[in-house]
C-alpha cells in the first residue's frame, strides 16, 4: 500500500471519530458510483451530510481545503443526490462538509471541519 493511502485511511479514521464525537451518525464510508466516490456519509440530525476528508502530512502541497475546488464540491453535491436517491432517501435535507485533517508528527492531529462547504 502506497504512503498516501496509508495517509488518507488515517485521515479517515480520525475524521469519522471526530463526527462520531460531534453527534453524527456515519451511514457509510468510502461510497463509489460511475460518477465518484464518497468519503463518509452521515447523519447530522435529519440531515444527509457527504463528507470530504483532505489528510496532509505537511503544508507543503497546501491545506485539505484548499484542495477542494468549485468544480469538486459541484461533483459532491452531484454525489450527494445519487446516494440520496439509491439509499431511497428521496427528500432528505443534503449538506457537504469538508474535513480537513493536518497530522502532526507528535501530538494529536489538527482538525477543521467546514460544514455547509460551498
């Protein structure tokens, strides 16, 4: 398994804890499609949330959040209706969150979470 794999499977993990932690419910993680694929699937409440899970081991390439452009969160609204529609969640309030997780080599991880990422 490649080093940036190993890196996005940790970032995931710590993501899913962190909104487990917030009161979420995880419905599904790692989700794909013909279209894409979806980190994590939640409940926020009533609320369908995909999740985006941007892990860094440095800044050197930029944030997480910065790596999630106008045209990638048009392809996560897109994603959020078809697993809305397969899940036979028709109607289901949507939302996209980006989580965006910095680890640090001692301490523990930094972790922004921008809900309703637009």
């Amino acid at each position: 398994m490649r080093l940036k794999d190993n890196v996005g499977i940790y970032g995931e993990q710590v993501a899913v804890t962190h909104l487990e932690h917030a009161g979420f419910v995880v419905l599904e993680r790692n989700w794909r499609c013909d279209i894409g694929e979806i980190d994590i699937v939640a409940l926020d409440g009533a609320t369908v949330v995909v999740c985006e899970v941007k892990t860094r081991s440095g800044l050197g390439y930029g944030s997480g959040l910065e790596a999630v452009t106008p045209e990638k969160l048009a392809r996560l609204y897109r994603l959020a209706l078809r697993w809305r529609d397969e899940a036979g969640r028709a109607g289901a309030e949507l939302r996209v969150d980006v989580i965006a997780v910095h680890r640090r080599r001692h301490g523990d991880p930094q972790i922004v979470h921008v809900r309703g990422a637009q």
